[in-house]
C-alpha cells in the first residue's frame, strides 16, 4: 500500500511539472527595440489624466529600466491644461515604485516633455514640429517611429485621429495608434467609431483591452495546444460546462457617475469576458500569428447567438448590512433611481459542432464578499465503475494570486477505497523572484511598439462582439428591467 500510495503522489507531482513547463511563459525572449529601426517616440494624449498617471507612464518606466524601448525615447504628454514640465513630470512618475532604481528614475524624467493643445490638427502640426525638434536631438537623418496614445473619452477618438493623422504623423518611419475602450455602447456606435477610425490602416490600430494582456488570459493558447492532455478533449464530448468569473470586492465609489452610464455588461462582460471566451472556444489557429489567431476568435464570436434577457440575472448592490458601505445609488453622481446592474449572469451558447450544447455561464459582480476572475472548465464524469466521483476541473485563476489547478479523482491514501479530489496547482507566486511578470499595459505597449496585433481586438472581432449584447442591451434599457437587490459584501444575488 506504502508502494501504491508513492506511485500515485510521484505521477501527480510529475504531471504538475509537466503542466508548469509546458504551459510557463517568460519575457527573457522578448526582443528589445531594434534601434537600427529608427528612434521612438511616444505621444500620450489626455497625459494628464488618470490612466497615463496610474498605467501608461508607469508601463513606459517599466520597459525604460529592463531597455525594452531605447534609452533616448522620446515621451511627450498631450494635454489641454497649461502644467508646467518639472510638474508634469512629476505627477505621472509620483506612483512609480522605483526602490533602488532612483538614478534609473531620474534619467527617466528627462525623456518626459509636455504638449499643451486642443485636439485639432493645427496642434496636431506644432505637436509634429516639437516631435521633429526632440527627434533630431537623439538622431538626425533617421526613421522616426511614432505611437500616439489615445487615453482620452470615446467621444474624441476620431476627431483626435483624424487630427493626428493630418499634422502629426512621421513622414519617414511607421505610425500606430493605441485606442482605448470603450469601443461604443451598441453595435450601431461601435460601427459608427470603427468608420471614423478607417482612416487610419486597420494594421495601425491597436484597440486595447487591458485583460487579453494578462499573464495567465495570454497563457491560453499555449495551455490548450500544446498539451495533449486538454487538446484532445477539448469539445462538448468531454466538457461539461464552462464558467467564467470576475468579481470585485468593492464598489464603484469615484468613478459612479460614468460606470452609471454603462453598467456591468458594458464595463466588463462585452469586452474582457467575452474575449477570454473566445480564447477558450476557439478552434486551433493554422499558425501562432496575429490574424490566424484573430480569424478564430471571429469564427467562435459569430457562433453565438444574442443573449436573451430571461437567461440573465441583473443584480445591484445596496448597503452592506453592517452598514460600513454604502448603496450603489447613495453615491451623488449616480442617480436616487438608477436601474443600472453592478451584477450580471448570463449563459452564452455557441452553436458549432465542438461547442453545441455545452453552457458558457459568465458572471460579472461589484460589491461581492471576494476578488477574483477565474476561468473554470467542468470537465463530465462518464466512468461506470466511480460514477460517484467528482469531474475533473481546470481552474485557471487570472488574478489576484495567479494559478492554475488541475482536480482530479484519486484513492484516498491508507487503507481506505474511498475516492477523494485532490488539485494539482502550478503557482505563480512560486516563481523565481528573478522572473518579470509585466503588467498588462506593459506587454501591450511593447507588442504595440512591436507590431504584434496578436492582443487587440480587430474590427470585426469587435462587431461580432457587440452584436451578442446589443439586443440585450437594448431590451434592458426599453424595458426598464428592475435588478435584484443583493446587500454590499455578500456572494450576489441569491438563485
């Protein structure tokens, strides 16, 4: 029994390692900016906001210090208010944690300048004059490469890349665009966005979507295809249901007033949910390149038919019941009578022959008792001598604490014939400290910088996207449906 017990434990912990190694990733491989390509430069538009404070200009430090962009970049906030440069520079470098990197900070800074400008070309073409004035400084008689960042509301977004477009681009090295959700509210605006944009090469275009650049959300594909253990059983022969989770233990305090006018299925569900879906639905890709991947992710898209209101769960939260938090609607920028969910659960059906039948249940929450998004694949329990016994299940847990656990049925150790469920984990957190896992905006300026659209969203990903939600949408807001109240800190609505 002691020799069966020790078979078993070594076969688990081989398949742990098996797991981890095959599905590890490392930025070690990562190429660094190709100087002989042309100096970079990097014009941040609303640099002055929230977002380039909090995410982009510490993503810039971050790939700075491990030389992932060169050492004479050239980073210029766009904004309309008059701040004075050492200010600037200061309050976009203020949150960056640069323990004992304080020298590395410094020189940092000095690539940071400021555009004071309406979003209009003839700004746009002073912008292009101070852009060819700091370019010259580093190289004169090179290819100057430009990434404009579009950190700024929806409603500017084609008028400030229309802008760009007529006075700002580079006259001898390429031009790309980061845009920011969210990509309209319907289908109708989104495609109205997705037109005014079409000046611009829709290679040049980067939509971003700061979930598709998370360690374990671009861990997907390698899980799936290159370990036969999950390829092979990948299909509703073999998977019971699939349930994608992201739940947050706070509120939508400071930020009521514009989370009010998009809800949780805007906010969340029809962009980050929806394309972690498409990554675990997809057909293999005939290659690992950017539009091979993209055309699978359309193809899964287009398979699900639009999410109807009676397979939906609309919730919204009010005080906690210790009364330490308040109700969504006591915020003053949310209106007394407001409809809009802070929860939603939803069942989407995709209807091709390695998916009908299987349910993918989505669920979005604010103001829950616990943090997390997670992906959980039930896998069905079809043996005849343990029909008892539990299905297997895969859990990839995409934050906080980064996983991935394996469930699988084993003998209960001793004596005993008892069946048990035991989990294999490859953590994260176990990582040698010498492993850099970027942030997000991190991995997605760099791919960006590098041309790979692997992580973006494409137009008609987008569209077919939206079109799954759309008619939800519209049948919430015509309908005036009522969200069940669920108190602040508690697991949700109840079923």
């Amino acid at each position: 029994m002691k020799t069966l017990t020790y078979t078993v434990t070594t076969i688990i912990t081989l398949l742990a390692i098996m797991i981890a190694l095959s599905t590890s990733t490392t930025t070690d491989q990562t190429v660094s900016y190709d100087e002989s390509s042309g100096t970079l430069s990097v014009v941040i538009f609303g640099g002055s906001g929230d977002l380039a404070k909090k995410k982009t200009f510490p993503s810039l430090f971050a790939l700075y210090r491990t030389q992932m962009i060169p050492s004479d970049v050239v980073l210029i906030g766009y904004g309309r208010r008059d701040i004075p440069l050492d200010l600037f520079r200061h309050q976009v470098t203020e949150r960056i944690n640069a323990v004992g990197m304080e020298d590395i900070l410094e020189e940092f800074k000095t690539r940071i300048f400021y555009f004071k400008g309406g979003y209009d070309a003839e700004n746009c073409k002073k912008l292009a004059t101070m852009l060819e004035e700091l370019e010259s400084e580093v190289k004169s008689n090179e290819k100057h490469n430009r990434l404009f960042y579009l950190a700024l509301p929806p409603s500017v977004f084609v008028s400030s890349a229309a802008a760009i477009k007529e006075g700002a681009l580079s006259k001898n090295g390429w031009n790309r665009i980061i845009v920011e959700k969210p990509f309209g509210v319907d289908t109708e605006s989104s495609k109205k966005l997705s037109e005014g944009l079409s000046i611009w090469p829709e290679e040049d275009i980067y939509r971003i979507d700061h979930y598709l650049g998370k360690e374990m959300v671009q861990n997907i594909i390698p899980l799936r295809f290159s370990n036969t253990l999950f390829s092979k059983i990948w299909d509703r022969d073999h998977i019971e249901s699939v349930k994608i989770v992201f739940e947050e233990n706070i509120g939508t305090a400071g930020r009521g007033g514009y989370f009010d006018k998009s809800g949780i299925i805007r906010d969340v569900m029809q962009n980050h949910l929806i394309q972690i879906l498409a990554l675990v639905a997809m057909d293999e890709p005939a290659a690992l390149e950017a539009e091979e991947i993209r055309n699978e992710k359309v193809k899964v898209l287009e398979k699900i038919p639009p999410i109807l209101l009676k397979e939906t769960i609309l919730g919204q939260y009010t005080a906690a019941l210790d009364g330490s938090y308040p109700a969504y609607t006591d915020d003053d920028t949310v209106p007394d009578a407001s409809k809009t969910a802070t929860y939603c659960e939803l069942t989407a059906h995709i209807k091709n022959d390695r998916w009908e039948g299987v349910p993918f249940v989505l669920k979005a929450a604010k103001g829950v008792n616990e943090k997390k998004v997670e992906v959980v694949i039930q896998f069905k329990q079809d043996s005849k001598l343990y029909p008892n016994s539990a299905g297997n299940q895969l859990v990839l847990k995409i934050q906080p604490d980064m996983k991935i656990a394996y469930k699988m049925n084993n003998k209960q150790p001793g004596i005993s014939e008892e069946i048990t469920n035991v989990e294999l984990n490859y953590l994260y957190d176990n990582l040698s400290s010498s492993t850099h896992i970027p942030d997000a905006y991190e991995r997605l300026i760099l791919d960006a910088i590098q041309a790979n659209t692997n992580s973006f969203v494409r137009a008609d990903e987008l569209d077919a996207a939206w079109k799954i939600f759309t008619p939800l949408l519209h049948e919430i807001e015509e309908t005036g449906a009522t969200p069940e109240m669920y108190a602040f800190g508690t697991e949700g609505v109840e079923q």
